[in-house]
C-alpha cells in the first residue's frame, strides 16, 4: 500500500499539471504564441542547463560498479534501437516511428528516479551511476532517432497532426529521414543539438570530479527547474483528445512496451547478472518509469509526431502508478529489494 501510495503522489501532479495547461489554454490564458516561445526555450535553454547540472553534480565513482555501468548503458542501447528496428518493420504510418520509438523507451529516470530510491531506501545507492550511465544515451539515441525518423513540416504546423499524418506519410515514404541525401548534414544536426550540447559540457565536471561555482550551480538549478512545469503545461494547452483519439493504438501499444514488456525483460536480466536492492530499482526507473515530459518538447521541436509523444505521455503517467506498484511488489515478494 505505501509503494501504491508513493507512486500516487509521484504521478498525479504531473497529471494535474497538465490539465492545469488545458484549463489555461481553454481560458485564454494561455494561447499557441505561449506555447511555441515556451517549446523552444524549454528545448534550447532549460533542458540542457537541466542536463548539464545532472550531470555535472553526479558522483561517478561513489560505490563505482562497473558491471552495473555496462548494464545500463547497453541495456538502453538495446532498448532503443531494438524498438526503433521493430517500429519501423511494423508500423505502416512510417511518420510516427520517430515519437513511437521514443515515447516507448524514453523514461523520467532522472526526474523520478532519485525521489523513488531514497523513498525506499533513504539514500540513492546506484541510481547516480544509472543516469550517468543511461541518461545521456537516453538523449543522444533520441536525437538520432528523431532526426532520421523526421516529416517534412507543412509549413504552417511545428508537428504533425490530424489533419496532415496522411500527407506526411506519404512525404516520409517518398523521401528518407535524410531527405537532403547528405549523412553528414544530419550527423551536423545532431551534434549541434542543444540537448547533446548540454550533456557534453557536464561530462569534464563529472569525470574530472571538478565543482561547480556556487553561482553556477544556483542559475543552473533555477534554470532547469523550469523545465519540466513548463514543458507539462504545454502539453496541457496543446494536448488534443480528439486528435489523440486517432493515436489509441499506437499509444496503448507504447505504454504497454513502455511499463510492462521492458521492465520484464530488463529486471529479469538483471537477476540473473545478480543485481539486488537499488540497483534493480534503478533498472526498474530506467526501463519502467512513464515516458519523459522531455520527450514532448523533442518530438515538437525536431519535426516528428507531438500528438503522439503527448498522448503516451498522458497515458504512462497515469497507468505508472500501478505497474510501478505491481513491479515493487513482485520484487519485494522475491526478496530481491
């Protein structure tokens, strides 16, 4: 009861949030001019500042495990891209891959994650070394994938929505990701990413155990914690039901990958390798955690299905608090944590 309790109060906000963001925009409080200039500033200043602190503040080699390292970071390499592979056999709207993919895998391992651990066991254990060790890839395979899996924009539209998915497919289908027909201009783009940037610029702080000046690391925390309000209240203003209605599928079939088949398959490796206690309920936020709000903003800004991403993100949050109970449970059972 108290892990169902603790899932509770870690999703609903969340979910109020964003129905705070529908509320406002229905009001007139908010309009599409808010949330376009509040998209690419989340996108190109809070995210990576976000990002950049995370990282640069994270203990790499408090309680280093080097084994648990290698498991997180190919364990997200496998996730990633195996989705990807499978999304783009399986699904025929071909413009949706890129969100699909990412709304499947791409969890709120950093923003949930710590409360989560310290939650159940009064000190983070190895989730640090999880979000050095995935998080980053979480960011660096998403822009890879959104790049290549990006639909032409209408010219008029930040997204694909309702009213152009069928002109977008057949766009996507006529001309590849790299529609340009130059490798390195996308290679150029993701590099350039502020997302990638912002990682990037942490990882010498982390490494080198160097500290952040105080000043710094107040901006850089006020900073940051404004993205993810911002980017929850976007989705609220923009979020569609009628449109999301048209994405049921796609969602229910991210969220099930999302919160039940990857956590199953991940945990159950991880056993296996002998994993315990806060290391499985790293692997558990990393695989099994609902989709990031991050997600949205990427999705939006790099030209790929944002209807899509905010729908399994609505629909992760809410289903998190019980799959998240249900996995705790199993493992509590089976004395494992």
């Amino acid at each position: 009861m108290d892990s169902f309790l603790f899932a509770i109060n870690a999703t609903v906000p969340v979910f109020l949030v964003i129905l705070l963001g529908g509320w406002l925009r229905r009001t007139g409080m908010l309009n599409k001019a808010f949330t376009d200039v509040a998209d690419k500033y989340v996108f190109k200043v809070a995210l990576p500042v976000l990002l950049f602190y995370d990282i640069a503040t994270s203990d790499l080699y408090r309680d280093f495990q080097l084994s648990f390292v290698l498991f997180c970071a190919f364990g997200t390499i496998v996730m990633f891209l195996g989705v990807w592979f499978f999304s783009q056999l399986l699904i025929k709207d071909k413009s949706i891959v890129g969100a699909f993919s990412q709304g499947a895998v791409r969890g709120s391992a950093a923003i949930l994650g710590v409360a989560f651990v310290q939650n159940i066991y009064g000190e983070p254990g190895q989730l640090p070394l999880m979000i050095v060790s995935a998080v980053p890839l979480f960011n660096i395979l998403s822009v890879v994938i959104l790049t290549f899996s990006a639909v032409p924009r209408d010219g008029n539209s930040n997204c694909v929505d309702g009213n152009n998915v069928a002109d977008a497919s057949k766009n996507r289908a006529a001309a590849p990701a790299l529609r340009n027909g130059a490798i390195a201009s996308a290679l150029k783009n993701i590099v350039k990413n502020p997302i990638i940037l912002g990682i990037l610029a942490g990882l010498p702080f982390a490494l080198l155990c160097l500290p952040l000046p105080a000043i710094a690391a107040k901006a850089a925390i006020s900073i940051g914690n404004t993205a993810t309000p911002l980017a929850l209240l976007s989705i609220g203003a923009e979020f569609d039901g009628r449109k999301a209605l048209a994405r049921l599928k796609p969602t229910f079939s991210a969220a099930f990958i999302k919160l039940l088949f990857l956590p199953a398959v991940f945990l159950a490796a991880a056993v296996a390798m002998g994993f315990t206690h806060s290391q499985l309920i790293a692997i558990l936020i990393m695989t099994g955690s609902s989709t990031t709000v991050s997600s949205y903003i990427m999705a939006k800004n790099m030209d790929n299905d944002a209807v899509l991403t905010a729908s399994i993100i609505v629909v992760t949050t809410l289903l998190s608090s019980i799959t998240l109970t249900f996995w705790l449970f199993l493992l509590r059972l089976y004395g494992l944590i």
